[in-house]
C-alpha cells in the first residue's frame, strides 16, 4: 500500500517542514546500507511510498543536493542522539520529548524500557501527516506515545505538555533535532526558558546547530532544492545559549562524530579541512 499526495501536499507542508521528508529519506538511505548505525523502518516507509507521488521527482533530487551538502551528517546525528536517549532511559529517564518531531521514527525503534513514554511536538497539519503515514505503514507501536500539537516556539509548551500528561516532576530527555538553527536568537531563548520551567534535575536537552545558516530549504511549486551557507570563520559556541540557566553543559562536533564511527564528511563541514563546524550539545539540568 501507499500513501498518495495528501500526507504531503506542499499546502499542508511548509518550506521548513518539508525538509522533514528530505531528513526521513536520508535516513531510509542509511537503514539499508550493510554498516548502518541504524535501522528505521518508518523512513523507509517514506522512501516506498514517495514513488506514488507525483512529487517524487523532485523530492529525490532535493535529497541527493542534500547528501552531496552535508554527506553522512544525517546519519550522524540521528546515531548520536539514539545513544544519548538509550543512555538516559538506562538511568531511570521515562519521558522522551521530540521537539518538532516530524517523520522521526524513534518511538517506533528503538528497543528502551517498555515503561518509557514519548511526547511528540509539532504543528497540527505535521501530526496528521505523520498519523497518516504511520497507519499506512502499519507499524507496531512499541511505546505509549503523546501527540502535542503546538507551533513552536510561540505556543504555549507548557500547558499543552502537562494536558497531555507530562509530569514536570520527573526528569525527561527533551530533543530539539534540527531545530534551533531555524529559530531567532530571541525564539531560541524562549524555547529553552519553556523546557527549564518543563525540566526537572536530571533532564537532558538534545539540541544542534552548524556555524552559519546550514542547509536552506527552497521550494519552486512541487520541485524543493537545498542549498547551503556554512559560515567557516563563526565559532561561536553552544555555552552562549546557557549561560543563564541552570545547565551542565558538553558538546561534541560533527567532525568528531564522524571520526567515531568512521564515515566521512564533505569538506565544507569538516574542520579537519578548514571547513565549517557543527555542534552538538548535550545539556543536564542540575
């Protein structure tokens, strides 16, 4: 079976939210690598059905620009944070939030504690999509997961999270994959003001964000393309964004990501080569 144009129709779709798709389909791409440093059959639900749309052409193509910018940093990334939420369900977390989740596919994955409960943010029209893919891929529900319609970061986060269950009172893995480096300097500081009031002690807040604009998304009627704006001179690190709040903060790079599973990366992202550096931060609140 397959699921036609509705799910991603570019009405209901934004430009920002169709890189969603573009992401999902890297990923299918490395679940059916011999190596992959993950399976994920939800992206590659996307990549089966994607061929019944007439968008397909152009999806593809978005996504092969979008290898050639940012080589294996999909794989990466989504590598990293797998192990950094399996880390933390191992040390008594519960309550997994997925900021902007999109066609993220860890709450259909990853092997954790079956008590284990998944928030999943994002806008209305995201969700309905992402329901109606996951219905028409029929995949196992392994977690009790909420669905939290909010339009990030002006929504109210806080009401919508504790409506759906949400205890503020327990530590939580909140993750904001691909998130922040969309938003404003002033979003940004919102954002995190709302997960502080949301984490307990022992929290952990997932986020990254490359030097410059990183990739931009574009869209020509149903023919996306990506192009990229690395900046390679600005260093300005993640400390900046806590240096207020109550967070211990430890970083790593894409560079330094890749050494550890050996892969490669182009040579506009990897400051090996002079080129441009991508941070991943990893903060606890105390």
């Amino acid at each position: 079976k397959g699921i036609g144009l509705p799910p991603f129709d570019p009405s209901t779709f934004t430009t920002i939210n169709r890189t969603a798709l573009l992401v999902a389909l890297r990923r299918a791409v490395e679940s059916r690598r011999q190596d992959a440093l993950f399976r994920d059959a939800l992206a590659e639900a996307v990549a089966d059905i994607l061929p019944n749309s007439r968008m397909s052409s152009g999806f593809w193509s978005a996504a092969s620009e979008m290898a050639e910018l940012s080589g294996d940093a999909v794989a990466l990334r989504t590598r990293h944070y797998d192990d950094q939420i399996h880390a933390a369900v191992h040390h008594g977390v519960r309550q997994v939030v997925m900021l902007g989740v999109g066609l993220d596919g860890r709450s259909h994955r990853l092997n954790l504690d079956p008590g284990t409960h998944f928030f999943e943010v994002d806008q209305p029209a995201v969700l309905s999509a992402r329901r109606a893919l996951l219905d028409e891929a029929e995949l196992e529900r392994k977690y009790s997961t909420s669905a939290i319609p909010a339009d990030l970061p002006t929504d109210d986060l806080q009401s919508a999270m504790r409506a759906a269950g949400f205890r503020s009172s327990a530590p939580s893995v909140f993750v904001a994959e691909g998130l922040v480096f969309y938003l404003r300097p002033a979003d940004v500081e919102r954002l995190l003001s709302e997960i502080g009031l949301l984490a307990a002690p022992g929290s952990l807040f997932l986020a990254d964000y490359p030097a410059g604009h990183a990739l931009n998304m574009t869209d020509d009627g149903d023919e996306p393309s990506v192009t990229a704006s690395f900046d390679r001179e600005h260093r300005v690190d993640p400390w900046t964004l806590f240096e207020s709040v109550d967070w211990r903060l430890e970083c790593r790079t894409l560079t330094n990501l890749a050494r550890t599973f050996g892969r490669s990366l182009p040579a506009e992202i990897d400051e090996s080569r002079g080129g441009a550096r991508w941070w991943y931060a990893s903060a606890v609140r105390v």
